[in-house]
C-alpha cells in the first residue's frame, strides 16, 4: 500500500510537473519521500506497541543440523514449553499455539450456528495463559479461564457479528466442522492491525486431541507443530535464561532427535522482531 502511495505520488508529479517550474518538482518529490520514510518507520516501530508486557515475550526456536547444515525452525514439541516452565525459574508463564491455517487444513473450518453457516479463518488453538499474556482486550468473558475448558472459544468482535449479529454470543454453541461442539466463553477486541499475531478464533488448546483425533497430540516430543511463548521474569536475564535452559535439556531430546538433528540447541527470539 505504502509502495504504490508513492508510485501514485510520483506519477502525479510527472504529469503535472509542466505546469510548475523545475525548482518546484524536486522539492515536492523530496516531501513525498520524506513522507513515505516516516509512514514506514512508524508501522515499523508501531508492531506489537499495544501489547504491554512485548518486551518480556520471546518465541522459542530451535537450531539444529541437518544433513549437515545448520538449520532453525520456529516449531517445537508440545511437551517443550511444559518442560521449560516447570524447570527454568526465570519463566513466568509460557503459552503455546498450534496454527493449523498454517499446518493442516484445519485453519478454516467450517462454523455452524442455528442457520448461520460461516467458514473460519484465523481458527488457531492456543493455551488459556495466551489471552493474559498478550494483552488482548476482552469484550466479555473471564481472560483468565474463557479458554480452559476443552470445547472453549474465544470469538473477535468482528467474527462475533458475522455469526450471531447483535446476539450474545456469551453461552452459545458452535458446530465445528468435524461435528464437535464448542462453547464461546469469551469476546475479544479484533487484533490490532499492526499485531503480528492476526486471529478470528481462538479455540482451547485442551480440545486438540478430539480436533485432531490424535489421543497423544499433546504428549509428543518428537513432532514439531506448536509454537512456543515464553514470558520471562521482569528480572531475569536473558543470556543466563537461555543458558540454563540449553544446559537443562540433557533429558528431554530422545536419541532418534538427537540422531536426526544433532542435539538440537535452543534459542529465544524477542516476540517483536517476528513481523
């Protein structure tokens, strides 16, 4: 947008630029892109502004080889962030997400309310310390157990109109595409524009084993399909806290992980540097 803003700026000049004396056009063309530079730099510094707690945030990633080269990924078991919380002093809470828009076909389901039939996107399964954690504004609903219960959904305000227009949606039932029933618990302020985590659903993550029809979705150590949050102490030090946990992971990699990728290491990337 901001790109053809000055395409468009520009294009205007040189069509008029016969009508103004040469000493007038490259100043004019100056302020365009002055304004461009400050339009940039403020979406830049703007992500992730409103979220009050962003500085202490950081996305698990972990590094490993493969076929001998280095590589990285922001995905992690699901039983990491568990660990990590139970054994790192200096994390305060963690918080996962699974994104199925991004790994399976789940991400838009279909959602059915009375005649309403609407197909999701934005459906993602997160843990109840995710609302808290990311500072989301609840419309209505308890931040702190709207998504404890499996078969709990927090709804945006936006997606809440399209579904139920100016009903409650408090206590209603959903159909999700698979048959199964979810309960909304909760309506949420729509994400700000400059978040880098956009949403429409947010489902408990307590519900993924029915979901999926996979009893051991949430145990596994082996397959890397959630993302990791981890909000660290405000005291804590990140270089120690990364350390301590590098050297606490000795138990957790099995052998067949170890094997594929080489003792995998583990790093925590500061959540506004993800746009």
């Amino acid at each position: 947008m901001l790109t053809e803003y000055i395409k468009t700026s520009l294009l205007r000049l040189d069509n008029e630029k016969k009508f103004y004396p040469v000493g007038l056009v490259r100043p004019a063309i100056a302020i365009v892109m002055c304004i461009a530079v400050i339009l940039y730099l403020r979406l830049e510094f703007s992500y992730d502004t409103l979220n009050r707690k962003e500085d202490r945030i950081f996305r698990v990633v972990i590094e490993g080889n493969r076929d001998g080269k280095l590589a990285q990924t922001e995905l992690t078991p699901a039983t990491l962030g568990p660990y990590l919380e139970h054994r790192i002093p200096q994390i305060e809470r963690v918080a996962r997400l699974y994104a199925p828009a991004i790994l399976t076909s789940m991400g838009r389901p279909t959602l059915k309310y009375g005649k309403k039939v609407l197909r999701a996107g934005g459906f993602m399964f997160v843990d109840s310390t995710f609302l808290d954690m990311f500072s989301l504004e609840m419309i209505s609903g308890d931040p702190e157990n709207s998504l404890e219960p499996p078969f709990s959904v927090v709804l945006t305000k936006s997606a809440a109109g399209k579904l139920f227009g100016g009903e409650d949606p408090l206590g209603k039932t959903l159909f999700y595409d698979n048959g199964l029933r979810f309960t909304v618990r909760g309506v949420a302020e729509d994400p700000s524009v400059y978040s880098t985590i956009g949403f429409d659903f947010l489902g408990s993550m307590n519900s993924l084993p029915d979901v999926t029809a996979d009893s051991g979705v949430m145990k596994n150590w082996d397959r890397f399909n959630f993302y990791t949050f981890v909000l660290l102490r405000t005291n804590a030090n990140l270089k120690e806290t990364v350390e301590l946990i590098r050297d606490s992971l000795s138990e957790f990699w099995d052998p067949g992980v170890r094997e594929m990728a080489g003792s995998p290491r583990i790093g925590l990337e500061p959540f506004r540097d993800h746009h």
